[in-house]
C-alpha cells in the first residue's frame, strides 16, 4: 500500500495500516516531497515556501537541524515561522505582515 504524505495536511497513516512495502513507499514519498522544497539556495522567502518547509518539519520529512543546515537558518528563525504559522496561518509567514501580527505599531518611513 503506497501512502502519500501531503505537505499541505501532514497526512500520515496510522501505524499498523501499512504493508511491509511501507519502508520502500517512504523512501520514494521523502524523495518526492523533499523535490518539491525551495531550492536550498534560496535567498528570498515567500510565505508558502516558509510553509512549505514548516510543514515538512512537522511531518518527519524533514529533520529540524537539517532543515537549519540546508536553509541556512537558526533554529530560532524556524521557531518564529512555526509560531507565525500557528497563530495567523500563511498570512502571518509574510514579512511586511510581522509588525501588524506581533502587536508592534507600525514604523512610519521618515
């Protein structure tokens, strides 16, 4: 049984429901999904690539510390993604959306 794991829902199977394929199946579903991750070049952030790799975290594909490694982030910059993503969804990920969402007035350009 090839299960797909859905960055967008973090679907995952329940353990027991799988075949012995299932480390097989993995491997091919990591592989794809980790295709389908920004490049590890990437310079500038858009809110769906910051989801993108929260939700990879999140869904085993993707290791914490090698997240960190491949995106050149501190653990604490992908803290505040997690954070902005849990509290204001895709919109709070935006980075001229961080003052409005964090409570913070916004600075008036001299």
């Amino acid at each position: 049984m090839e299960v797909d794991l859905d960055l967008a829902t973090g679907f995952r199977p329940i353990a027991g429901s799988m075949s012995s394929n299932h480390s097989i199946s993995a491997d091919r579903n990591k592989e794809r999904l980790l295709a389908g991750l920004p490049a590890a070049e990437t310079k500038r952030w858009s809110c769906r690539r910051k989801a993108a790799v929260v939700v990879a975290v999140r869904a085993g594909v993707l290791g914490r510390q090698e997240a960190c490694e491949r995106y050149l982030l501190s653990p604490e910059e992908l803290a505040a993604w997690e954070t902005a993503l849990d509290q204001n969804g895709i919109p709070g990920l935006r980075v001229t959306r961080l003052q409005i969402y964090r409570g913070s007035p916004l600075r008036k350009r001299p």
